[in-house]
C-alpha cells in the first residue's frame, strides 16, 4: 500500500489509533517508573493527554490536516498533565506549525512536521535530558526524513519513523545509567512509540495487532478525559437527582471461568450495559475487558460479565453515600475558600496539594486558592488555568510543589490573558510550605519570585513510601512491599516496617545545622506513628523542634522535612 497524500480522513484515523494505543497501555507505561513506588503515572498522563487532543479532533468540522493538526495541538496543550503529557503537547505543536496550511501532508511535510515537533519539545524543556521522550522523537524525525529524501510514500516514511523510535527506546538504558540499573526503558519514549505506531498502522494498512477493534466515540473521549473526575462533579447535583447509584468497574479475563456460555462481541457488550446505566467505558482487547459504569444494579453488571469470562476486579462504590460526603467536604472547602478568596495586595497563591490537611496547611500559610493535585492526579494545562481565573486577581504565584507539575504549571502561565504569573519550582510539599513562607504582600511579583525560589534549597524533603516491585537501585536491594526512605529524589533507606523506614530517613536527613523537623501524616500514616517518629528524632537531637501534622495525602504515609 503506498500513500503519497495523506487525507484529512486518514488523519483522523491516526489520531484515533494513536489514542487508543495509549489507553491500552498505559498500565504498561506506568510500570515502566524507574522508581518502584506507587506512583507511577506516565501512561496515565500520556493517554488523558492524548485522549484530550483526540477529542479535540474528533469534534472538529476542518476538512484539512493542518486544521485537524491545530485542534490536536489545542487539545494536548489544555489536556497536558506530567510532564509526558506537556512534551507530547509541545511536540504536536511543532507539528503544527508546520503543516497548519496544508490541506493534505505529502510524505516530506510528514518528515519536516516531525523535526519540527522535535525543535519545539526541546526548546521546551530547560535542560534536555538524552535518553529520554525527546530523544526517541528526535531518532524518529532523523529516520523520517532520511527516508523523505528517497521517496514520495508517506508509509515508508512514517515506517522508518516509527522503527527508529522502537530502536531509540531500546537504546534509552545506555543513555540513561538509571534505566539500565533497573532493567527499563524510558516511559515516555514509550508512550511516543505507541503514538506514532499507530500513526503507521493507520497508513499501512495494518491490522495485526488490531483487527476490526472499536475506535473509540467522541463520547467514550469524554469519559476517559474525565472518568477520574466522576465523584467531584456529582457535588453540582442533589443527592436525590443521581438516577443510577453504584459506580461499577469489572475486569472479565475472557473465555475464562465455569459460567462462560457467550463469545464476546464488543458491540453486543457495551450496548447491554447501556441499557442498565451510564457513564459508560467498556476498553477490550484480545484477552481482557475493562467496564467502568454508573448503574441501580451492580449484581447484573457482574453477572453479565460472567457469561464472557471469569472476573478478575470487582468494585462497587454508593455514589449516593459518597455524593452526601462529598457536599460536607465541599462545604467546608467553600468556607475556607470565601475567607480567603479575596486577593492580598492583589496577589493570587496557587498552592497544588492532595489532601484536606495538606489543603489547611497551605490556606493557614497564606495560600488564596488550593488546586487538588499531586502525585498520580497531575492536573492538567487547563485546570491550572482555571485556578488561576478563580483566584481573581491581577498577580498569580503558582507552587506545583511537584516536579511532574511543573512544566504543565509554566505552560499554564503562558495561556492566560490579563494576568502576570510567576510559577516558584517547587518540586515537594515541604518546598512549596518553606516557599510560602518567604511570601512578602508588599513586594513585587518579580522580587517575591526571586525570593521565594531562593529558599527552595534551605529544606530537605523526605517521602516515605511503599515498593511496589522488587529493584536494585544506587546498590540498594529494594524488596516489594518494603517501604523506602526516599531525600529530595535518592532513596536513602529501606524497611519492612513503615514507622522504622520513617525514623531512619530522619537520621540520614538530620546534620549539625538542623532545627526544624515537621512531619505530615498521610491517609496511610498514623498520628500515634507520627508522634513515635518525634519521639526517635528528639533522641537524635535533643534540641529540635518538631512539628505535626496531619495532611491526609495518599500515596505516602509521611512526608518529612529538615530545616
């Protein structure tokens, strides 16, 4: 099959094959994390990005690919989240510009759209690392356009592209000495060679891998964009207004199981379940089906999917339970956020944190507007955007206070109109609090930018969490389930016992300058842990002074700082 003119219509193909390539494996990609904590989110991020400039595509009208090419880029731009997410954008947005007045792409506009994603991604990224997304992207343009230089066929080109960026990806470990220690690829490379093989399929015909499989609706778009979000939006709803009450998600290993009696036929599945509810999300593929929907009777969901295969995930949550609690919660958020709404000296502060304690501890610092976020919920371009509207005020501070936010942080500052933005680097919760601290009402945005970035290095920041896979890394033997000692990004420390890892990092994080220790409890921590840990530090150091607080943030059970 040769193509020397790809259409408007193939476009839309090869997005909507690109978008489903990264939902499918976006577990896969997230377990490329080289750390094995639980919080690896690159697949996740990379998919709701894409997924977005997907949506974005599908619902335009434009009968051009360089129409079709600007609505992706503004989709992946406002969908951004992590830092994948913000490259994948920047790299579609060099794409762009360079094919925004073509009607059709020819096989040297391909190859020229893809170096010119690559020179955008880099000028993104301050300090470019190899052996990592962008040198997979730049390994697939070279190839790109090689190959352009041969012929007219655009298959052939996006052929060498994408064998490029599977060879690129395979050489990552010896580029980047952290990778091969844990026996990985990059993540984000991964995630860009699952884009543009289904770019390739699309052109070549390709259907080994995916057969007569669903593409997905712009409404199955919309609900993986926000199937995330599903709970927190109920809180514009009465309790009394939601029709279907258990949000339902199962995972049927198909032709397994003693009941099954039925083949499996995605057309046939999905409209079933439809019948008994909404918010639907039915994703399949040869082995597996995954169902996410809100319906009055959950038994019928599982029993339905027993005919196909054996289940392999059940959970069932009262969204009508769930609905009550989450209009407390947004009660007292609402409180909070009217007594501190109002801008100080013109000043908006954007603080981004997950979890109630944690949202009190930056509101009790002087922070105006608390975005939820952190890690594994890296809020996209757009919800920065937002926050930063609702803060109503002519000077915004953002603290990402997480360096997988920060990118999507400075992208957001660049968007907004009317206000002046500075975005503080802070890559930790303790960064962001000591940040905060250094905030001066009467000073200028610039001046507060150059002060409370220079406090970013007075504190060291410790995180305490769980392995989710056995690892070796800087020598150290991780074992699964183990909990680690992890200090401004090294793991320092392990243990089977989470209040003893917590107390070991604390030694390691202590010197003959320390005098500050505050400990944060997670939902996963323990205010009696929490006090032991003071206990083990006050014996290290006397004269400390140690702080507690409850921050109720997931993923980790302490959060430590010294200083």
């Amino acid at each position: 099959m040769k193509v020397t003119k790809i259409t408007e219509a193939q476009f839309r193909k090869m997005v909507a094959l690109s978008s489903k390539r990264l939902s499918k494996n976006a577990e896969f990609i997230n377990s490329l994390n080289v750390f094995p904590v639980p919080d690896g989110d690159t697949g996740t991020n990379m998919n709701l990005s894409f997924a977005s400039g997907a949506k974005y595509v599908a619902e335009s009208t434009a009968n051009s690919v360089g129409s079709l090419a600007i609505a992706l880029a503004k989709g992946l731009l406002m969908g951004a989240r992590g830092n994948s997410g913000v490259i994948l954008s920047q790299i579609f947005r060099g794409f762009y510009k360079s094919t925004e007045k073509k009607d059709v792409l020819t096989a040297a506009d391909l190859a020229a759209a893809l170096s010119a994603g690559v020179e955008s991604a880099y000028k993104a990224v301050m300090k470019p690392t190899e052996g990592t997304i962008l040198t997979v992207a730049r390994e697939a343009a070279k190839a790109a356009n090689k190959r352009a230089e041969e012929t007219d066929d655009a298959v052939l080109v996006m052929k060498s592209a994408y064998e490029a960026a599977k060879s690129a990806l395979a050489k990552t470990p010896e580029l980047l000495p952290v990778l091969k220690e844990v026996g990985v690829v990059d993540s984000g490379g991964q995630g860009l060679t699952f884009v543009y093989q289904g770019f390739y399929d699309v052109l070549s015909g390709n259907k080994s891998e995916d057969g007569d499989s669903h593409q997905p609706s712009v409404e199955e778009m919309d609900e993986m964009v926000n199937a995330q979000h599903h709970k927190s939006v109920q809180s514009q709803l009465n309790t009394e207004d939601i029709r279907y009450g258990y949000c339902t998600e199962i995972m049927v290993r198909l032709g397994a199981g003693r009941l099954v009696d039925q083949k499996f036929d995605y057309d046939e599945f999905r409209a079933y379940l439809n019948g008994i509810g909404d918010s639907l999300l039915v994703i399949a593929d040869d082995e597996v089906v995954k169902v996410h929907v809100h319906t009055e009777h959950p038994g019928k969901v599982l029993s339905y999917g027993q005919h196909f295969g054996s289940l392999i995930k059940v959970k069932v949550d009262n969204m009508r339970l769930q609905h009550e609690t989450i209009l407390e919660h947004d009660k007292e958020e609402n409180v909070q956020e009217q007594s501190t709404a109002a801008s100080v000296n013109g000043y908006g502060i954007i603080a981004i944190a997950s979890g109630k304690g944690l949202n009190k501890l930056f509101r009790s610092l002087g922070a105006t507007y608390v975005l939820n976020g952190g890690q594994t919920m890296n809020p996209s371009t757009q919800d920065i955007v937002d926050a930063v509207e609702k803060t109503h005020a002519k000077k915004v501070i953002i603290l990402p206070n997480n360096k997988n936010i920060l990118l999507a942080a400075q992208q957001a500052s660049k968007i907004v109109s009317g206000v002046k933005v500075a975005v503080i680097p802070s890559k930790t919760i303790a960064q962001g609090m000591s940040a905060l601290v250094s905030f001066n009402q009467d000073a200028n945005l610039s001046d507060n930018e150059e002060e409370m970035a220079a406090d970013l290095d007075t504190v060291k920041s410790g995180q305490v969490t769980v392995a989710v896979r056995d690892s070796n890394i800087d020598g150290k033997k991780i074992e699964k389930d183990h909990y680690m000692g992890i200090v401004d990004g090294k793991i320092v420390v392990t243990d089977p016992v989470c209040k003893q890892a917590a107390i070991l990092m604390v030694k390691e994080m202590l010197d003959v300058d320390s005098e500050i220790v505050t400990v944060i409890y997670g939902t996963e921590g323990s205010a009696s842990e929490a006090q032991e840990i003071k206990k083990a530090a006050l014996e290290f150091d006397e004269d400390l002074e140690v702080e507690i607080h409850e921050g109720d943030q997931p993923v980790y059970p302490y959060l430590i700082s010294v200083e």
